[in-house]
C-alpha cells in the first residue's frame, strides 16, 4: 500500500473565550495555519490539491463551508477546492485520516487536514439552540427516542459515567487536571512550543495590538489547593471546571503528501502515518471510546501501550485521560507531556490537528519513534492515529 507522510504542521496560540483572538474571524485564523504550511514547506500553492478542515460548529461565521471560505481568505489559489467536517472533537483528526486515505489511494499527491473553531464568534451549542428556539426541532429524532428513550446525550454527564466506571476520585482528577497545567507551563518557558507556534496579532484587554503567541489559557499561578476548592460540575460528582477543557480560539494544520509528493517537493518528513483507527461506541457514556478504539488500533498493529513512545489523549475532562492510563497501562511519563487541553484550551474543530502538531514535535524533541493521538468525540466515537517519526 501507498504511505503517506506528514511534511509540515502548525497552529497558532490558543485564546481564552473573549481573549486575545476574539476580533480574528475564524475563516481568516484558520487562513493562518495554511499560509504558514505553504510558508514552512515552500510548496507552489496551486499544487495543493484539497484542504479539508475539522470544524464543530457551522454556524454563523463558521457555515458555508468553512474549508472553502479558509482557502479564499488565503494565499491558496481559486483552484484549489476544500470541505469541511464534523466528527465532533475529532474533526480535525478525521481530517487528518481523510487526507492521509487521499494520499494512500493514489488518487492525490499534496492534501492539507486542518481545523477551526471560534468558540467566541461562534459558541458552543450555537447550531442546536438558535434553530430550537426558532421552533426548527432538535437533533435527537423520533426513532433515536425510541432507541434511547428519555435519555439527554451529555458530555458532562458522560464524563462523571466515565470517573464512576473507573473508580476515579476528586482526588486523582484534581492531580491530573494541576498536572496539566504544571507541563503546559514548563513546555511554555521551556520553548517547546516555540516550533509549533506561529505568532499572531492579538488584542489585550484594552484593545490594543498585543503579539499572541503564548496559548492564553494557561494558569501560570495554578495551584493543587486552588484546583481543589472549585466546585463541582454536578452534586455528588468529581469533575470541576477546573478538571475540563477550557472553551478556546484556535487553528491548526498539517500537510500530507505521497511519496511522489514527498520527491517533488524536496522537504524531509516529520512522519509517516502508520495506522488509522475509527471506532464508534456507546453514545450514553460517550467519552469512553477512545479505550477501545486504541485496543483495536493495538490489535491491528500488534503493538502494545509500551512500544508508543509518546501519547496525546484529548483531554476533554479529566476523566478520559486517567481511565485511559488505568485501563491501558499508560505511562504517566509519556501521556500529555507538555499539558492538554485542561490547561491549554480546546478549539473543537481544531484539537484533531492541533495535537498531532504537538505529537509531532514532542517526538522530534525527546527522539520518539512512535507517536498515538486519540480523542473521544459526540456520539460515542473515538479516532485513533500513530504515526512514525521519520
């Protein structure tokens, strides 16, 4: 079979809910991780043959084909076409896996995988409610009422079903969550961003042009007994605020091309995709399936949690990462090793790509070989990818 290989990858510093990135309209931020894919490649952008782009909500500033509208505010040509999907919180990521099939089949040679979301300009829950107050209807049909009745499908809820399973604690979640901040801080001042990062007008709390390029969500003055003392989403819970995902601005992107790609473009690669998984499970729990999905992904390969040298596990709650590691037999020391989304946001759309970018770079940084991202997603599904470093 036909290998594809990742040449590039890229994001732009994450911002908080009303921050730094609110004034970027999220065609023009996602705009930014293409340019800088053509920038840091050198490739002839006509040559480009699909960007497909991960995004969540396609409402508002972000309907109408946020892909296609990216590429028009970009330095990529008319020419060249784009779609845009919805896994959920893996949309990128199956962005990514899509590109790679491209790739793999023959039938394309240099294909982008990106994602976006602004979860300012265009907020979480923005495509279900407005049409639902408008009397447009809901999601959930009649026949899935009767499949599932009288059940509200929840993230939240589907977190603490998650802590419950496992028997995690507070306590332990807690850690995790202060954990998270502790690396993405360390990683910060440690420049272990600086290479994935590219740099961005921002606007401070006054207006003024500030230059963004430090994920804004990070709590530098984060402390265990702080984390600890916020309260809980839901009596008789164990998550708090402070053990989720923080609602975040953000682009990210990465370039895949064959190995004729590859040749024509004369650039060594990052990495090659090694194996691809696509799972879907129960929609209730929900935020489960990333344990399986990699249990498929280990028995297709015949690889096993240690030979992985480094992980990125969405952390979309607290709950998903630690299962993970109990279920699994994870390393503490190779999971999120410069934080996750607890500490430096979760752009939806964007976190597929954006982790992979991080992934990549981690393993060119410690010398990794072998690299897995997964994340769970609405609907009971889970994306599974390991690459290769090269």
């Amino acid at each position: 079979m036909a290998e594809a290989y990742i040449v590039a990858a890229t994001r732009p510093a994450g911002g908080r809910k009303g921050g730094r990135v609110r004034d970027w309209h999220p065609a023009d931020l996602a705009a930014v991780a293409l340019n800088e894919l053509m920038d840091r490649t050198g490739v002839d952008p006509a040559a480009v043959e699909d960007v497909i782009m991960g995004c969540v909500t396609q409402a508002g500033e972000q309907s109408t084909n946020i892909g296609r509208n990216a590429v028009l505010a970009s330095k990529l040509p008319e020419s060249v076409p784009a779609t845009s999907v919805d896994r959920q919180c893996g949309s990128s990521q199956q962005a990514l896996q899509f590109a790679a099939q491209a790739v793999m089949s023959g039938t394309m040679d240099i294909v982008i995988a990106s994602g976006v979301e602004s979860m300012t300009r265009a907020p979480m829950g923005m495509s279900v409610v407005l049409p639902m107050k408008a009397g447009m209807g809901v999601p959930k049909s009649p026949r899935m009422e009767e499949r599932y009745p009288n059940i509200q499908f929840s993230q939240f809820m589907g977190a603490e079903m998650v802590a419950a399973k496992y028997g995690l604690t507070k306590d332990q979640l807690d850690e995790f969550g202060y954990l998270s901040h502790q690396r993405a801080i360390a990683a910060t001042q440690g420049g272990a961003f600086k290479d994935e990062i590219v740099a961005i007008d921002g606007l401070d709390k006054d207006g003024n042009v500030v230059r963004h390029d430090i994920d804004e969500g990070i709590r530098f003055e984060a402390s265990l007994e702080g984390m600890r003392a916020v309260k809980l989403l839901q009596e008789g819970g164990q998550l708090t605020a402070a053990t989720s995902s923080q609602i975040c601005d953000g682009a990210s992107g990465v370039m895949i091309v064959s190995e004729k790609g590859l040749k024509e473009l004369g650039v060594k690669p990052l990495a090659r995709i090694h194996h691809m998984t696509l799972l879907g499970h129960d929609p209730v729990i929900m935020l489960e399936a990333p344990i399986p999905a990699t249990e498929r992904a280990f028995k297709r390969t015949g690889m096993k949690a240690s030979d992985i040298d480094f992980y990125e596990v969405n952390e979309a709650f607290a709950s998903v990462p630690v299962a993970y590691m109990k279920t699994l037999g994870v390393d503490r020391e190779k999971l999120n090793v410069n934080g996750g989304a607890i500490a430096l946001g979760h752009p939806l759309g964007a976190s597929g790509t954006k982790l992979m970018t991080t992934l990549l770079n981690t393993l060119e940084a410690k010398g990794g070989k072998y690299g897995l991202q997964t994340m769970c997603e609405g609907g009971g599904m889970a994306n599974v990818t390991i690459v290769e470093r090269l």
